[in-house]
C-alpha cells in the first residue's frame, strides 16, 4: 500500500476529525457541488447531505470503486473516475470543494483558474490546505504535496486565477506539534495509534480552539468567489473583521442560513 493509501485509510477511520473538518465548511457549501479528490469517499456523504446533488471525481478507479461500495445508498451522489486537471465534468457548479488537494497540484493557479470557469454565478470554491510552510517534511513529501500555504500564497494563487479569498482561517492548532515530531523521525506516514489517539481528543480542542486568539494551525480553511472589479467580497453575515496572524484579515464566517450560494 502507497503512502497516500495508507494515509486515506487511517484518516477515513477518524470520525470526530472528519466531522470537524466537514463542520469547518458547511456553511459555504449548497446546491449542485463538486467535490474534487474525493478519495475513498471519507468526506463524500457528509458534504452530499449539506447541499442539493454532489458529483465527487477522484483520479484512483480503486478509490472511486471503494468510495461507490461505501456510499452506495446515498441518493445525491454521483461517483466519477476523472483526472481534474484535465477532464472536468461539464457542468457549471455552486459549491467546488477541495480539502486537502490543491498541495497535491503542480501549478494551483492554472487549476484555480480551471474551477473558476466551472462556477455558477454566486458560487464558491472552498479549500482545505496545509498550512506553515516551514513545516513542509517527510510526511508532505511522502504523501505528494508540492507545498504548503500561508494565506499570502493562498492569496496569489486566488488572484492570479481571478479569484478574491473571502474568508480565510487557521484550523487544527493542536495538530503542528505532531505533523513536526512526524518530520522530526522522517516518517512517511503517521502513526495509527497517534491518529487515533488525537481524533479522541477533537471533541475537547475543537471546542477549545473557538475561544483562542488567531494563531497558525496545521490547515487553512478558505472559501474563494470570481473577482469582481471594483468590489470588494464581504460576508453578508456582518461586516467585523478581526486579526489575522498571516498578516491580512479573515472575514467573519457565514451563519448557515446565509450562505446561499445567490
């Protein structure tokens, strides 16, 4: 088994992390999604009960195979095998989401620019990524990440696509000492014990890390909509910003209701 096998595995058996990394982006997902690198299908029918119809593509037969067996009785989900650099399903979409597949692109802005014209008016591309570029190790190479992202890169990326970052934050603080100890023994993959060990504790640092100041965590959580000129993307939720420690400003999260994709 690959690397990145083992690790889909592992991660597929760690429920509390899942549901709150799904928790994490649901409030921007809804109507006709796409959810790309699906994997095995881990987040696959979580995101399918958040929005109207989701087609997850996935360029592993294996994986798609095994994400249709798992998921076979979900009636809103559409399973493709496709390579999304270069076989997109011809479809304008509200909802495109990536968690934890940008890094695996050689040139994220050509692929940016690619979900961008798939888009429906309104709609959103809505990213999970590794954050801390220093912390780039054994693991990333091992898994095949070409990076990992601050919100500056994230910020380039987006705009060399035309896109504009409308919400950006730091996810899973209590994830870096790990991910660095990992690099530290160059592994390859993380530990079963240590991934299961940690997903028992999500329930407490999830709810821990609402009440803590803006810090680096291991992941970036961002939602991107089309440029428009002149305008200036907020959240229709509020208008509050608040601090960023990637030295820029996140916006204030949509509230479920509001996200529509309009």
């Amino acid at each position: 088994m690959t690397s990145q096998s083992e690790w889909l595995s592992r991660q597929g058996r760690a429920s509390n992390y899942n549901r709150w990394v799904f928790k994490s982006i649901e409030p921007y997902l809804c109507g006709n999604a796409l959810e790309i690198g699906c994997g095995t299908g881990t987040f696959s029918a979580l995101i399918a009960e958040a929005v109207e119809h989701l087609t997850a593509i996935d360029i592993s037969q294996e994986f798609i195979d095994t994400a249709r067996q798992r998921h076979a009785e979900v009636p809103n989900l559409t399973l493709l095998k496709a390579d999304a650099t270069e076989d997109l399903p011809d479809h304008k979409f509200d909802s495109i989401i990536m968690l934890d597949v940008l890094e695996h692109i050689a040139d994220d802005a050509v692929m940016l620019t690619s979900l961008k014209n798939k888009l429906a008016p309104g709609g959103r591309i809505v990213l999970k990524i590794p954050a801390i570029p220093r912390l780039f190790n054994s693991l990333d190479a091992a898994v095949g990440h070409f990076r990992r992202y601050d919100q500056n890169t994230l910020t380039l990326a987006a705009h060399s696509a035309g896109c504009t970052v409308r919400y950006c934050r730091s996810f899973n603080i209590a994830g870096i000492p790990g991910w660095w100890w990992n690099g530290v023994r160059q592994r390859v993959v993380a530990p079963g014990a240590q991934i299961g060990g940690f997903d028992k504790l999500v329930p407490i640092l999830a709810f821990g890390e609402k009440f803590l100041p803006p810090m680096p965590g291991l992941s970036l959580i961002g939602v991107l909509e089309v440029e428009r000129p002149g305008h200036r993307l907020q959240s229709r939720a509020t208008d509050r910003t608040r601090p960023n420690p990637f030295g820029a400003t996140a916006l204030t999260p949509l509230i479920r209701g509001q996200a529509r994709c309009d």
